[in-house]
C-alpha cells in the first residue's frame, strides 16, 4: 500500500510505538487554543475595535445613512454619507467632529437626490460622485455642493441603469458604477471640454449568474491601492476582484458564518496599510423575524487576505449593527460604519495608528490558487517519558524548489499563560528526516532572532528562561518528524511548524500528520493549522481510524468522525468519507470520487471502499483552523489526523 510522504514520516515511528493518548481536561480548549493562540493566528494578536461615538444627527431627523466616502483637503479630512432616507448627502468635517455641510432633497433635479447609496470621491478635483439607486443615475457635485453634472436612466443599455448603487473613481477620470438590478459594472471616461461634461462608456462586464465575472446582486465597488477594482457581490456571498478594463483577478469567500465567510458582503473599503475591510449583513435584515437577523458585522483581512479580526452582532448598542452597510478607515485609524436600520453613524478607534505606505508602481501578480499556502502548523498529546505508547511524533512536509527556514517549537510550560494545566515540565525536541536526527533543542535560547521571528509569524511569546523548546532550523525539501521527549515527566506538550519565510512561495509547508489516542469528551484529536495568502485554498482532511488496522496498529478506532472548525464555527465535517454531509451555512460536502481523487493527487494512502473512516475536500478561505476527530457514539482508539494541502488545478 502506498502511504504518502506526509503519514509515512510520522506514521512509520508511530506504528513502531503504537502512540496512544491519555484524556487530559485540557483538551478542546489547548486544542481550540493550538489554532488561535499556540499556531499565531492573527486574530489572536489584532487590536480589538472600541466604539467611540454615535453619530445620529438629531437636529435634522434620524439618518438613513448608505454610502460612505473619505476625502482629504490640505489638512482637513471629510467624511461624506448618504442619507437615503432624506435624499440628501452630508458632509462631516472628522478632525472637528460636527456636520459642516448638507446638500439635496428628494427629487429629480440638479442637487436632488432619490435614493441615494455609494458615495466617491475624485481623487483629483475633490468633486463628489452619488449613485442614486431610484433616479437610476450617476450625480456629480463640487465639494461645496454645487452641480456639476449627470448621466444615467433606466435601461440595460449602455450608460443606462437598473439601480445603481456602488461608484469609484479614479485620478485618470474614470468611473466604475456597480449596476445592481442589471447584474453588471459599467466602466465611463468622464471629461470636460471647453465647459461640456461628458461621460462616455467603456466598457461593460458582468451579468447575472454565479461563475467568474458574473454577479448576483452586486452592491458597493472600490479600487484597492493598486487600482484593481472590488466589487461586492451580495448574494453570491463573496467579493470579486478586476483590473481597470474588467478582467477577472480572483475571488475571495464562500457562503456561511465563518471567519473569510459571508452571507451577504455589501461593501469593501481600504485602509492605509492595504487591509480590507468588509462589511456584510444577514439574507433580509429589513425582516427582523429572519432566521439569520443574528449576522452583523465586520470583518478585517490584512493585505494579503490573512483574517485579522471581526466585530458586531445584531442590536442597538455601541458596536451592534442593524444592517452596517459600508465601513470606512480614516488615516488616524479610526473605523466609520453607516448602521442603516440604526439610523446612525458609528466610530471605533481601530488601535495603534498604521505606518504610512506607498502604493506598489505596478499592480500585483492576479491571485491564484498557489497564492494561498500553509504558513503554520501544528499538533497537541499528552505523552510520558520511557512509554512508547505515550511518545508524541508529529510529521510534515517541506515541497518546492529550495530549503526554507523552519520554526519548530516544542511548548509546555509556556502554556501554564493561557491556563493550560497538566503541562510538560520539559520537554527536549527533536527533528528527524527519515531516522536521521537534523537538529534538537532542549531549553530554548532566548535570542533577538528567536523572538524576532516568533513575532514576525505570530508565535505567542515563550517567557524568559522557560524549559519550552524551539528552534529554527534550514530544511530542504522532504519529509520531516517532530519528537517531544518528555525528559523524565510527562504531561500535554505542543509542538508547532512556523513558516518562518513566507514570503517565498516557492518552497512551503503542505501536510501535516499526528496520530494519538482518541478519547471522549474534551480528549479528541485536534490539529491546528493556518492558511495563508489571498485567495481561497482546497485543503484535504482526514481522520483515519478503521484504515490503521491494514497497518498493523491494534486498537484503532472502528468509526471516526471528522469536524474542520474555523474559531468555533463547523465549517465542514463527515462521519463516513463515502457518504457527504453537509453543513448549514459551511461548505459545500466533498463527494467521494472527490475525496479519492485527492487523496490521489496528494500521495495520500487510499482508504478502503465502504470503510467508516472520515474525509473532507474543503476549500478554505486564508485563516486558522482545528480539525477535530472523534469516535463516533462516543468510541475511543488510535486515530490518525491528516492535513494535506492540495496541488492548485
């Protein structure tokens, strides 16, 4: 039988040790833990928002408030909303806190506005640009509030709109308009000759349906700092990303709950730093009886797409939303969220201010599925020293072209900082490639690179002098075991795989493998595992358990089950890989032929027709994430998790 690279390493030790686990009661708390603190997600270590002010405007009636824009004049900063309610538009002046201006009536005339939804500034002249969803038209105003022109009605024509509502511009003239009820995004070249505005079309793309390129109801639309253009479209759960001519770049998230996730995404907004942020509410937030009222918030990517943090829920209070539409971040790093059934305005101080950045000269590389990788890894058992059946060997995989610096570390007192107990005392670590040892620490030494480096990948902090060991260590492509000797105690250790240069996607981690005693309760087996990058990845998970028998083990499981979480949220599972299931509000299940065919491309051993051990094909957004197996009706015996990175198609 031809097992793959990934469970051979660590599998063919375990075999010989017949490794088991004892319960411990720390159990899915390290093992929740291992994945948001242990692996250095980065939700973890993001400043939390804090809700500063209600802005509600009570001297001119309650807002109605949609579209958002930021401008920038000399030293004052502006913050424009659309009011829909009151078909008007309001001018806020940020540093002095109070409303400096208000234009428009509801009407169809110059300055008058019917519905009026995204807001854009020009980047050169400061102009204003208002998309009003029921004149079916693009405004444009000075930013002192005079009339400069118009375009648009109803048709699906070009120049024509069924319910415009998203606009962008940028500093060559150009102007982006999401077409909502047409299903589509028109391109315009705004220009002033001789006194005569004019705005010509472009170029047109979209259309409704769910493929690439194609929209179900697209809401707010927004040009990243590299001028690619990000289009939010609602009931496809998901955001779409172009360059200026229209030419599909990829998409990020999927439908459901989850971190990376969404249910219906109505804005994405920018800040300083190239972080996104996305806004999103429920399937009907105009239905306060809707079964799924509960979803409003906020969600914060880095750059790279990586999950930062998220806020919100469903209520009246500071920092609870009714229906946020659209968020944007001011330079001081202060958040604005339009709450539209709130009818108000909210601010969030967002933390540390970010450092200024200079947008890139050339647009990035368009994603694609190598863009997402495997940046942390990692594995957690309670083992004794001198039990074989106790040993804790944990396997991955290094593939690429060339080495790759390798963080590795081997925790226990370290955990006693989030209330872990029953800790390993001291555990020595152990790195071999085949039966060759490569490296090995015992007592970590606390160096300016080591916590350089811990900092940099998001490795929570090992405190000065602890008996936790790490190391970093150049490994070549291959096939690799971590060993926890339990150095005469034993105890719950954790053993985390950091890549510590992800900048090169070149060579990457791509599987991990554990293999324990899976008990009831808290003490099932867990593997923690963060995908990085901007773009979705299909990830293979397994939790063997019937299959070890073809290996020789004794006392495997006869039935395990698999559930993938992201932070709490089941985001995949299966009882039997033969049979899918499905998740409410996760990802779609993986048939069998699926689950087969990757266990193919990823050299993974085959498991048996018809046998009760569990298997997924996910694809997952970047963040951070448990797989959890457990035996079914409460059974218990060795299993074996498996994380295996899928090759991009």
């Amino acid at each position: 039988m031809n097992i793959s690279s990934v469970a051979y390493t660590a599998f063919s030790s375990l075999r010989r040790l017949d490794i088991r686990r004892r319960a411990d009661r720390g159990g899915l708390r390290l093992a929740f833990l291992s994945a948001c603190i242990a692996l250095g997600a980065v939700a973890h270590r993001a400043p939390a928002q804090t809700f500063i002010a209600e802005w509600a405007e009570a001297d001119i009636g309650r807002l109605g408030p949609t579209g958002l824009a930021l401008d920038t004049v000399g030293n004052a900063t502006y913050l424009y909303v659309a009011d829909e309610n009151h078909g008007r538009v309001l001018k806020f002046d940020l540093a002095a806190g109070r409303r400096v201006a208000m234009w428009g009536v509801t009407g169809e005339g110059q300055v008058e506005f019917n519905r009026p939804f995204g807001l854009a500034v020009d980047p050169v002249s400061h102009d204003l640009y208002i998309a009003e969803r029921a004149n079916r038209r693009i405004h444009r105003i000075t930013n002192s509030g005079t009339y400069v022109m118009s375009w648009g009605q109803l048709g699906t024509g070009p120049g024509q709109f069924n319910e415009p509502i998203g606009v962008a511009a940028d500093a060559a003239g150009n102007v982006y308009v999401t077409d909502h009820g047409n299903n589509r995004v028109q391109k315009f070249r705004v220009t002033n000759t001789g006194g005569t505005w004019q705005a010509q079309h472009v170029a047109t793309w979209g259309g409704p349906g769910a493929g690439n390129g194609q929209f179900n109801g697209p809401y707010g639309i927004t040009l990243d700092p590299a001028g690619n253009l990000w289009v939010a479209d609602g009931f496809n759960h998901r955001l779409q990303k172009f360059d200026s001519d229209g030419n599909f770049l990829g998409v990020v998230g999927s439908a459901g709950t989850g971190e990376g996730q969404f249910i219906t995404p109505t804005w994405v907004s920018f800040d300083s730093t190239g972080a996104y942020y996305v806004a999103e509410t429920n399937s009907d937030p105009s239905n306060r009886n809707a079964p799924d009222i509960s979803h409003q918030r906020i969600q914060k990517f880095d750059a790279n797409g990586r999950f930062l943090f998220k806020w919100g829920e469903l209520g009246e209070n500071g920092g609870q939303f009714r229906l946020p539409f659209q968020v944007v971040v001011d330079a001081t790093n202060h958040a604005y969220v339009s709450d539209y059934y709130n009818t108000r305005l909210q601010k969030f101080s967002l933390g540390t201010t970010p450092p200024p950045t200079t947008p890139p000269t050339t647009p990035p590389a368009p994603p694609t599925a190598a863009s997402a990788q495997f940046v942390n890894l990692s594995s957690r058992l309670h083992t004794i020293d001198g039990n074989a059946s106790r040993a804790f060997i944990a396997g991955f995989v290094v593939a690429g072209a060339g080495p790759k610096p390798i963080l590795v570390r081997a925790v226990g007192p370290g955990l006693g900082q989030f209330g872990v107990g029953g800790a390993l005392a001291n555990p020595r670590l152990q790195i071999y490639a085949g039966d060759q040892l490569v490296a090995e620490n015992d007592d970590w030494t606390d160096t300016v690179t080591m916590r350089a480096t811990c900092e940099r990948v998001g490795a929570f902090q090992l405190g000065a002098g602890s008996r936790d060991a790490a190391l970093i260590v150049t490994l070549a492509p291959g096939s690799y075991s971590a060993h926890v000797v339990a150095s005469g105690g034993e105890g719950v250790a954790l053993v985390e795989v950091y890549d510590a240069e992800n900048t090169q996607p070149a060579t990457q981690l791509i599987n991990l493998s554990t293999r324990g005693f899976v008990d009831t309760g808290d003490s099932v087996l867990v593997a923690g595992f963060v995908v990085n990058g901007n773009t979705p990845k299909r990830v293979l998970v397994r939790g063997i358990g019937p299959a070890l028998a073809g290996f020789g083990v004794s006392g495997a499981l006869t039935d395990s089950t698999l559930k993938v979480f992201s932070g709490s949220t089941v985001v995949a599972q299966n009882d039997d890989w033969g049979t899918p299931e499905a998740v409410v509000g996760g990802a779609a299940p993986s048939p069998a032929a699926d689950v087969a065919a990757a266990a193919s491309a990823t050299g993974a051993f085959n498991l048996p027709a018809g046998s009760k051990d569990a298997a997924i094909v996910v694809m997952l957004m970047p963040g951070a994430y448990s797989a959890v197996v457990s035996g079914a009706n409460n059974s218990t015996g060795a299993g074996l998790v498996e994380v295996y990175e899928m090759p991009a198609r």
